[in-house]
C-alpha cells in the first residue's frame, strides 16, 4: 500500500492519502479560478477511503457554495488542502496537488476540464486528455 503525505504552508494540518488516485485533475472552470486566485488548479481525486487527515483536524475550516461544503482549508495559513466535488466526484475528496509533498509520477495530470473557460496563455499539455463533458 503506497501512501502520499501532504500538508498546507504551516504545516499543521497533515493529510496522507492512499494508491492508487481515481484521477488528477487539472480544472480551468470559474470556481476554482475564484477560489484558488489562480489560473487553473490541479486537483487530485481520491475516494473518501483512501484519504486521512493525519493532524491539525481542528484547523480545517469549510467554505460552503449553493449550501455545500466545496473547499476546505486551513485557517491557519489559508492555504487549500482538499474540496469535494459531488456532481462529478462523488465519494471523493479532491485534493489541491500543490499540497501533496513532492510530485510523485502518479500525481501527474490525467484530464483536463472546462478548457473552454482557461486563460489564452495557458499552454493545453498535448498528453493530458480534455474531458469536455459537463
Ligand atoms: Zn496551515
Ligand atoms: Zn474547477
């Protein structure tokens, strides 16, 4: 059982997750552009099973959009550590990437969604499959 540990900025709040991830996802959608403050986020997708708040539990504050739970950070430091995506991935937690703590092979980007809504000068990596479906 391959295990990938991650953590925020501050690092109070530590997250491990467990092989293999359903999907990583690179988003270019509205919501996380808002959300995140950058261009495009990079989620990886994960069954609520495989994923675990190792500490700082007590610091994950909860952002609610249309009366759901979409993003949770610390509220320490700010920084994202996980979202949840209930249309498209349910009984998943959608983990920001940046967090995890290296870049494995197995984190590497596998589809790409809403590239319709991405900023002209984000170059599409060829290999990374668009998902155009809604
Ligand atoms: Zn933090
Ligand atoms: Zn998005």
């Amino acid at each position: 059982m391959k295990k990938i540990k991650g953590a925020c900025h501050c690092k109070k709040v530590q997250w491990s997750l467990i092989l293999p991830v359903t999907t990583v996802v690179q988003c270019h959608c509205d919501n996380c552009r808002k959300m995140q403050g950058s261009d495009y986020s990079t989620w990886i997708a994960v069954p609520d099973k495989q994923f675990f708040v190792e500490s700082g539990n007590e610091l994950i504050s909860t952002y609610e959009f249309n009366e759901r739970p979409c993003k949770s950070f610390c509220s320490s430091c700010g920084s994202v550590v996980y979202g949840v995506n209930g249309k498209h991935f349910n009984g998943h937690k959608l983990v920001a990437l940046g967090s995890a703590e290296k870049y494995l092979k197995e984190l590497k980007p596998q589809i790409q969604v809403y590239t319709e809504n991405k900023a002209e000068w984000v170059q599409i990596q060829e290999e990374v499959p668009i998902f155009a479906g809604k």
